[in-house]
C-alpha cells in the first residue's frame, strides 16, 4: 500500500506553498507518508495523510528550523573560507580536505578552523533539540486535549506528559489511549479499595468521586 511519491511532494507544495522544503526534506517526509494512503489514493486522501503528520509536526515549523540550520551552515561556511583566505589557502577546497597550514598561520585563524567539528556538532545538536522540543509540544498539546486525562492531579501531571515517547513509532494518539485506559483502571481501583464503586453496569469509572489524595499517589509513578 503506497503512492507515488512525488504526488505527496505536489500535495505538500500545495497545502504548505510557504514552507521552504528543501529537496532532502521533501524527500525525506513522501517517503516517510507515501506508505500509508491506498495506491489509488486521491488528493483527498493524501491531504488527510499530510495534515495528520502535520499535527503531530508542523511542517511550517520544520521549513523554519531548515532555514536556521541553513543559515548557520552559511555562516560556517564563509567562517571557513575567511579563514582559509586569510592563511594563504585555497578557499574552494572543501574542508573535509586535510590542509597543513602554514607556520605563520595566525593563531586565532588555527582556532576557527580547529572548532569546524565543534561547530558541525553544535549544529546537529541544535536541529535536533529543536525537532524533539516540537514533537514534546505537540505531544503536550494532545494530552492536555484529552478530557480523561485532564483529571489527572497538576502535580503529577508532568510525569505522565513524559511517559509519551516522542521518538516512538506508536503515533501520540495510541500512546495517549494507552494512558487514558491505565487512568481508568487506577481510579476504579482506588474506588474499588475505597468503597465507591458503583454498581455492575454503573457507568464510566472515571467519573467516580474518590479521596483525591490516594489517586495521586497512585499515579505518581
């Protein structure tokens, strides 16, 4: 079950035409959504792939985050070749190019071109804290719109906000049901422990009124 991947590219171009996708990223993300709608799927179709991923990712947030990184790759960039120009060096040469610089050599033009690994870490480091600081977002977002969930204590909410694995490939969605479910099941515990329960057939557990203080132990895990 898959698309051509190039009608999902057409289909982000359309619904995001503001997003600045770079290739790779457009790439990156049909190959990532042309696995889920049938082959015959129409644009419709695709469009509803596209904007559920969009709500787990804003993809106008990652057009964002690839123009920053884009920008600090450039920055980088002429860093490298300033420096390159200023010891007397060959500033097309790429700089994965091992160079022996010269004993005249400044010393803080040894220092720019000694932290370009430094940089390509921080670099990585940055995108990556900015994709994961998104899917937290949205992953809170959807919580916090769970009607069951909202009835968990505000001191314990925060842990089971981070029981959601961002990086997982269990959509937020499933992962939120599984929390909703295990919620359900402490509260009817501690009103079964407590005596509330009600009767077979009595409706939804989590509408039972229980000591506050017990379920927030219980879900303090």
């Amino acid at each position: 079950m898959a698309v051509d991947k190039q009608k999902v590219i057409a289909r982000l171009k359309a619904l995001f035409p503001k997003a600045n996708l770079s290739q790779k990223r457009l790439d990156a993300i049909a190959d990532k959504l042309a696995k889920k709608p049938a082959d015959d799927a129409d644009d419709t179709a695709i469009d509803a792939v596209i904007n559920d991923f969009n709500d787990v990712m804003s993809i106008e947030g990652i057009a964002k985050d690839d123009d920053r990184t884009r920008t600090l790759e450039a920055e980088k960039q002429k860093a490298i070749d300033d420096a390159r120009k200023k010891a007397g060096l060959d500033p097309e040469k790429k700089e994965e190019d091992k160079v022996e610089l010269p004993d005249n050599t400044p010393d803080y033009v040894k220092a720019i071109l000694g932290k370009m690994d430094s940089i390509s870490t921080e670099l990585e480091t940055i995108k990556t804290g900015r994709v994961t600081e998104t899917k937290k977002a949205s992953a809170t977002d959807q919580f916090n719109k769970s009607e069951i969930l909202k009835r968990i204590p505000d001191s314990v909410k925060p842990n089971w906000i981070n029981r959601i694995d961002v990086n997982s490939e269990v959509s937020f969605e499933d992962q939120i049901k599984g929390l909703e479910t295990e919620y359900g099941e402490l509260v009817q515990l501690s009103a079964d422990n407590n005596q509330y329960a009600p009767a077979a057939g009595g409706g939804d557990p989590t509408d039972v009124k229980v000591d506050e203080a017990v379920v927030e132990s219980m879900l303090n895990i």
